[in-house]
C-alpha cells in the first residue's frame, strides 16, 4: 500500500509539473526580456536557456535565446577590440 501511495503522488507531482512548466517558462523568457531591454545579453541568454529547456517546442523562446547569444558573442569581441585600441 506505501509503494502504491508512493506512486499516486509520483504521479500527481509530475501532472503537476506538467502544468507549472509553461508558467515557469514563460517566467524565464520574461526575465531574458528584461535583461535583454537593459542590454545585459549574457544574463539573458540563461533566462532564454531556461525557457528553453522548459518549452523547447517555443519558437519565439529559442529566436530570443539565439539573438541573445549572437549579441553576447558581439558585445564580447568589441570589449576585446576596444581594451587593444584604447
């Protein structure tokens, strides 16, 4: 009968998480846009990465999580090349 218990609230939990998952990832893709707006890329591609994870069938989420990396890589190589020009 535990083991059974065990099971049912194995089960629950998971329709549970089934539920909350694209809540969460609708959390974390509204952070990355909040970093993203305030140009902070490399912080928003983890919220964007997290959303991914949650909602990988999301297409607005995985644009939002490759512009944010393409950005991050670009303001990355122009700190590099302004510390060697300045």
């Amino acid at each position: 009968m535990e083991c059974n218990l065990t099971h049912k609230t194995t089960f629950r939990e998971s329709l549970k998480q089934r539920q909350l998952k694209p809540k969460a990832a609708e959390m974390y893709y509204n952070c990355g846009l909040a970093y993203f707006s305030k140009g902070d890329y490399q912080q928003a591609s983890l919220e964007f990465g997290n959303a991914v994870r949650l909602a990988p069938e999301n297409e607005e989420m995985r644009e939002a999580l490759e512009k944010a990396r393409e950005l991050t890589i670009i303001c990355e190589i122009l700190r590099f090349l302004s510390s060697r020009i300045g």
